[in-house]
C-alpha cells in the first residue's frame, strides 16, 4: 500500500491533496452522522447555518464538474436562514461516497468581504476545503449548508454565570419596574415602564410577561448566544443586552442587587456546559 501511495503521489501531483480532503470529509462525516437524525427544529436550536452552496453539474461526455456558487442575494440569504430558525423545510446528510467524489472534481464559488462573488471559482482541492456535509431542502430548492455548532464546551463557568446572574435578577425583580420595548418585533430601542409579572429562562431563550397599561404583554427571546450586564443611572439600574441571531434586545431592572436564590431547575435549564462560538 505504501508503495502505491508513492507511485500514486508522483504520477498525479494533487493525489495526497485530495486523499487528506477526503480523510477530513470521513472524519466530518462520521460526526455528522451523528446528528443526522434531527428535525429542522432540533437543528437550529444547536447548529447555526455557517455558508449556503447552490450546486451545478457541468457535464462533457464523461467528464463531470461540481459548482458550488455561495448564495450573495441578501433576500435569498434572508429567507432560507429565516425558514431555518423557524423550523420549515427538510435536511439530508449527504452520501459520504457522494462527497469523496464530487471533490475531485468540484470548484468553490465563495462571495468576497464586499459580498460580491469572486472573479473566479476555485477547484476545491486547491482551497483545501471539503463538500458541506448537508443538504437543506426548502420551498422546492436544494441547497448545500455548513452547520456549526451555535456553543461549544469552553468557558462554561462564565457562560453559566451569564445565566445564574440574569435569573437572579430577574428573580429579585418580580412584581417591580423594568423598563423594556413592549413592541417585541422592534429593537428594544424605545423603553417603556412596565411591571415584570413572569420569566422563565432555559439555556437559550428567555419567556418574560410584563404589565403595561394595564394589560399583560409576553414574548419569548429566541436563539440567544450572549448576554452582558452593566450598572447605569449612577448604579440606579441594571442593564441587560440580549444577543441573538438576528437582533440586540436591552432591558432595565431598576432594582440592582443581586439576590441568592436555588435556581429551580424546571425553570433555569442548562443541559451542558456551553459558551457561544465565537
């Protein structure tokens, strides 16, 4: 075998190139099996969509070639990351023969940092990159994706603590002023004052119920991935930013001081230690 490889690798120079693109596609392949199994749903609470692939065959005689364009339309690239969070549409884990093949012969289409695509493809061995390992179908269009993960396990006492500090405070806050945008489809730029009458808080979302003239008003914060605090008004208030996918959201407790509290588990739920990826 050795002796094959060496014969290989002088008679076709890209030969050790493709073989450790396709190595790298295995070991990917044998980690997207292991999530193959998921709804849209179950996907997008875990796995952001990273980069969006149309795909072309170009064909002449028995000779194939993979195109794969990077989607630059704004509104295109709206609408399938906009179906992703919201669950819609089907997601296949690609044949990992399928995969080992098209390399070979496949050129990447990137878009530039101006968000045009580049002058020119790039045969996807020559950018050392491997074939996206899913295929997201929706509205009648497939499409090749990257999923990421959305955490990963690094610095999880911190993102821990983002957790325990906004249920503490939000805890010692019930019944009290908070000052927030009750026009939850805006960008939480225009405060009003409001009672907070509810939360509840998992790993990446937060419920909350506030009254306002006299009426309840609710919303679920969807997708987060960071939270930050800071003191403001002379240490009158605290601050909250929200981070989420699409959108900063902020909020204000006017009752600063932390309070120790057990934190109920049927209502703070980290099921692992995570911090967003950076």
């Amino acid at each position: 075998m050795a002796i094959l490889e060496n014969v290989m690798n002088v008679v076709f120079p890209g030969y050790k190139k493709v073989k450790e693109i396709q190595e790298e596609q295995r070991n990917n392949h044998k980690v997207a099996e292991g999530i193959a199994t998921k709804s849209v749903r179950d996907y997008q609470l875990e796995y952001n969509i990273d980069t969006i692939y149309t795909l072309s065959v170009h064909q002449e005689g028995k000779k194939e070639e993979f195109y794969l364009t990077e989607v630059v339309n704004y509104e295109d690239e709206k609408i399938i990351r906009n179906s992703y969070l919201n669950g819609k549409g089907h997601i296949l884990l690609i044949n990992e023969e399928e995969k080992k093949r098209i390399v070979v012969n496949a050129y990447i289409h990137n878009k530039s940092s101006a968000g045009q695509l580049n002058p020119a493809a790039v045969k996807a061995v020559q950018l050392e990159v491997t074939i996206p390992d899913f295929l997201y179908m929706i509205e009648g269009r497939e499409y090749l994706v990257l999923l990421q993960p959305k955490f990963k396990v690094r610095n999880e006492v911190e993102r821990k603590g983002e957790l325990r500090r906004l249920y503490e405070y939000l805890f010692g806050n019930l019944g009290k002023q908070i000052d927030i945008d009750v026009d939850f489809d805006a960008s939480g730029c225009y405060e009003n004052k409001c009672k907070l009458v509810y939360f509840r808080l998992h790993s990446d979302n937060l419920f909350l119920a506030v009254e306002y003239k006299g009426e309840i008003v609710s919303h679920t914060f969807k997708n987060i991935y960071e939270i930050a605090a800071g003191h403001t008004y002379g240490g009158k208030a605290l601050k909250f930013w929200i981070y989420m996918e699409e959108r900063t959201y902020r909020f204000y407790l006017y009752h600063p001081e932390e309070i120790k509290v057990p934190i109920d588990s049927a209502i703070y739920q980290v099921s692992k230690d995570i911090v967003p990826v950076g």
